[in-house]
C-alpha cells in the first residue's frame, strides 16, 4: 500500500464515522425529546447512549482534522484548520466542516457545565445541535472525496428524512406547549383570594 494515501484514508474514514455518530446522536436526542422512545426504565441508558455518541462523534471529528495535517496534497496548515473558510480546497464547504466542529466541542461539552448555565438555557443552546449535523452533512456533500458516491449518499442522506420529521414533531410539540401554557387558567393573586 502507498503510504502517501494513508493519512486522506483516515481522515476519510473518520469523516465518515463522525458523520454516521452525529447523525446518530441527533437522532437519539430528536427521539428523546419528542418522547418517540418512551419506555419505562430506558431513559438514562438512552441518555448515557447519547452522551457517549455524542463523545465518540467529537472525537472523531478530531481524527478527521487531525488526519489532514499529514495529507501531502491538501496541505491545510494549522491555520486552515483552524480558521473557517481559509482553506483552498473548496473553502466554503470546509469552512462549514470547521464550524461543525466548533459547535459540536461547544454544544457536547456544554452538557458537562449546565448546572452552571441552568437547564433552561443548556436546552435551549442544546436545540443549536441540530445544525451541527446540517452543517457537516453540507461539508461531506460539497467538501468530501466520495461526495458523488452512491454508497456516501445513502449513508450520510437516510438519516434526513427521520431527523427532518423528528424536527417537525419537537417543533410542533414545543408550539403545543407554549399554547397550552398561555391557555392555562391564571392563579388567583392572594389579595383576590381575600376579596
């Protein structure tokens, strides 16, 4: 084997991985919160489950950047690394890539401090994941080297569909929610209640 292609090989791979975790992870997370997995008793097993694909997905985003330092034709540099849309190749499309990564290490560690942020607002950054997995899936489809590849497509586009109708449903829910909320009858006030 050619060891010139090794690093592009595992930076491909891992692409692909991160892809597959993320979308899984999203997926899990679009289920919980719709209560589409609603079962007795499998809760903090499905919440440690997505905690840890979640994990796994960061760190082989990390392997997939990491990889391309070594590639002797991209030759992305630190700094195209690290900086969004600076790298040469198809900039726009690895620029996203960047972000993705970014917000995926924000938004995942941001679990571990939201007793600091409060769990309102850890939830409401949380609901951000989701473009984390649209921002990657237009990096693998515009940046990736199997992009016009059948077998990459299926993996990376049958996730969509149930993640766009888990979306729907969790927006529709919150919508439902708030109304209700608004519509629940007010509490008497205390000085109402003497009246």
């Amino acid at each position: 084997m050619d060891t010139r292609y090794l690093w592009w090989l595992v930076s491909r791979a891992s692409g692909v991985v991160a892809m597959v975790l993320i979308s899984a992870a999203v997926l899990l997370g679009l289920a919980m919160s719709t209560k589409v997995l609603r079962r007795p008793g499998v809760g903090k097993l499905l919440m440690r489950l997505h905690e840890h694909l979640a994990l796994v997905a960061f760190a082989a985003i990390a392997v997939h950047g990491l990889a391309l330092l070594g590639d002797p034709w991209l030759r992305p540099g630190a700094r195209g690394l690290l900086i969004p849309f600076t790298m040469s190749y198809r900039p726009l499309y690895t620029g996203m890539g960047i972000l993705a990564g970014y917000l995926a290490a924000l938004l995942g560690l941001s679990f571990y401090a939201r007793r600091r942020i409060g769990a309102k607002r850890w939830r409401k950054l949380h609901r951000a994941t989701l473009a984390v997995w649209g921002l990657a899936l237009a990096h693998t489809l515009g940046a990736g080297s199997d992009a016009g590849a059948m077998w990459l497509r299926a993996v990376v586009l049958t996730p969509a569909v149930p993640i766009a109708h888990l979306t729907v449903l969790r927006v529709l829910g919150s919508r439902r929610a708030r109304a209700t909320a608004a519509a629940a009858p007010l509490r008497p006030t205390l000085v109402e209640e003497r009246g």
